[in-house]
C-alpha cells in the first residue's frame, strides 16, 4: 500500500511556459500586517458545517500547525508538493503574488522568501482571522506579506492587479458554487499573461491502492474533495475563460495534481 515520494511524475504540456514579467516595477517591501475584515469576510457555512475542527476552532491551530503532521497528512508528500508549487511560480517572484487562503506549514514563508528575493511582495487572503494570526507567527519580521482578512470569492482588489496568483489545498474544500466563484475571482484579479498555479487531488491512477482505499475517507471527511477526481478544474472556471501555456504534473501515482497556466487577454 506505501507509495514513495519518489513515484514518478508525469507532465502533459500543450503549450510552453513562458516566464513572465512584472508589468509595472516591483513595490517596495512591507512589513506583515492584519488588515480589517472587509463586508464579504463573513464565515462561510461550509467551513462552519464541515471544517470547524480543522481550521475554525481556536485548538484547530494549535493541533495541525505542525510541519510532520502535515507532512504525514499528504503521505509523505508536503515538501515535493511545496517546492513543485514554488517552482513552478519561480525562482524569484518580482512584482505582486497573491496567495488565495492561508496554509498549515512552511509555504508561506517559503513563498515570501522568493518574493523577497525577486523584491516583490505577496498578499495573503483568508476568511478565518485565526488562520491570519497564526500565519503571521510564522512570517519573519522582514517578510513582504500583508494578511487581509477577505473571503475568496468575494476579493477586493482591482481587475489585472498582481502577476501571480497560487492556491495551495484550497479547492477541494469547496463546495462548487464556490470553488467557481474563487476561481472566477482569481482569473479576474491576475493580469493578462500573469500565471495561475494550482495544487489540489486529483483521481490517482488504476494501478494505485490510493484509487480504493482513500475514497471513503475524502468523502467522510472532504465532502467536495470527490468533485476533482470526476472533472478537470478548468471546468469550474468562466465559460469562455482564456488559459495559455498550460502544464498539468501528477504526484504520488495521481493522487495529487499541479496545474499551471497563463491568463490570457
């Protein structure tokens, strides 16, 4: 039934990746900071019903900010997932980044130190305020980041206003009247050319136990987590929603899938 994190990865390019570059030159850094909860940062019911013990609990914190429990949660697979997510936004992160939910972990930070090194900056959204306090226990007093607390499909920021947006674990969470609306919003808010990167489950392959044996458990425990096995993601984009460069990676005999893709005009 183990499976390694050394199990092969396969790629599926349709098009090649282009790096692209910071319309406008890098802002200066900030120092983390809580912003005030915006009108649409009311708690959603389906984190209330289904994730209270998980992410909304004041002991949720306390019991999975833990580096090896993560790590065990995605069998064994955190940090190649981690780095493929990084990696795959770049080397160096100029310009602005948007995290869309914060995240158990080191990615966070990770992120940041990027940013920092490519002299941008990153914006972190999330609807728990607990999970942005938790977050900047984490963050280096340098670190480029600004914590707002906002709910992902409802984001107050400008049309086209960062180079990169990621989501980390964040859509298999949803039910898919709002998995649709975070993605509609984070189309909406990254610029033509600008990357989308995506890291979430996926159906693993015939050949893996995972396919049988961890089914039960995502439905009792993930209630939507299912929807990603049955439909590609771009399904709950916008209709007629534009992507270039596309670049799908499997992990862990499929369990686990990045996407990576380009707005396009």
């Amino acid at each position: 039934m183990l499976l390694t994190a050394n199990s092969s990865t396969e790629i599926d390019r349709s098009v090649d990746l282009t790096n692209g570059r910071a319309s406008e030159p890098a802002p200066a850094m900030v120092e983390p900071a809580e912003q005030p909860a915006t009108a649409a940062s009311s708690i959603p019911y389906y984190l209330t019903k289904h994730y209270w013990w998980a992410y909304v609990h004041p002991k949720a914190v306390w019991f999975f900010e833990r580096q090896w429990l993560i790590d065990a949660i995605l069998w064994g697979n955190y940090h190649r997932l981690r780095d493929a997510a990084l990696d795959a936004l770049g080397a160096v992160l100029p310009g602005r980044t948007l995290q869309v939910a914060s995240a158990y972990g080191d990615f966070t930070p990770s992120l940041a130190d990027r940013a920092k090194a490519g002299q941008g900056e990153v914006d972190v959204i999330d609807v728990l305020p607990i999970q942005l306090e938790n977050l900047k226990g984490k963050l280096s007093p340098d670190a480029p980041v600004r914590m707002t607390t906002m709910d992902s499909a409802a984001l107050d920021f400008a049309d086209a206003s960062f180079d990169r947006v990621v989501l980390f674990f964040l859509l298999h969470e949803m039910p898919e009247d709002w998995r649709r609306r975070t993605l509609a919003e984070a189309l909406r808010v990254v610029r033509p050319g600008g990357r989308i990167v995506i890291v979430e489950y996926a159906r693993p392959s015939r050949w893996n136990p995972m396919r049988y044996l961890f089914a039960p458990v995502l439905a009792a425990l993930e209630p939507f987590a299912l929807d990603l096995w049955r439909r590609d993601i771009r399904s709950f984009f916008p209709e007629g929603a534009k992507f270039g460069g596309v670049e799908r990676q499997r992990f862990f005999g499929g369990l686990y899938q990045l996407l990576r893709f380009e707005r396009e005009a």
